[in-house]
C-alpha cells in the first residue's frame, strides 16, 4: 500500500494533530515534481514490491489538483505493478 499526504488545508481545524497547514497558493508544479521524485526515490529503495491500493490523506486531499493525482497514481503504478 502507498500513502500519499496532502498537507494543505483552506482552515486549520482546532481538533486537528496532521501535519497540515493552511496556505494562500500552492506551487502545484514543484509540489507535483517532488511527490513523484519522492515516489521515485522510494521506488529504488523497495524494488519488486506490489502494489495493491493508494491512500490520499493529509490536510484536505480533496484539495488536491486532478492532474497530480493522476500523475502520482500514474507513476505509483510504473514503479510497482499491481
């Protein structure tokens, strides 16, 4: 399994211990680049593993653009086969 965290929040609720924090804009591109260089990075490290499900979690993975999530998921899959 892959866990995929999201950090960004549009308010930080008060019950809240995620590492999430609240931001004006997001550099969706740098952020993108280094989700899939960590993906990357974690991909040599643990080689022949399978992967079987991705969990978006975080602050408000919703959040999240529909192209980085297709990108991630995209690459995820590249580096472990199902």
């Amino acid at each position: 399994a892959l866990y995929v965290h999201w950090p960004f929040c549009v308010s930080k609720c008060p019950y809240c211990d995620f590492n999430s924090h609240v931001r004006d804009s997001v550099d969706q591109a740098a952020w993108r680049d280094a989700l899939l260089a960590d993906l990357a990075y974690e991909a040599q490290a643990l080689p022949g593993r399978r992967l079987g499900s991705i969990f978006f979690g975080g602050g408000t993975p919703s959040l999240m653009p529909p192209e980085t999530v297709a990108a991630v998921i995209d690459a995820a899959t590249a580096h472990w086969p199902a």
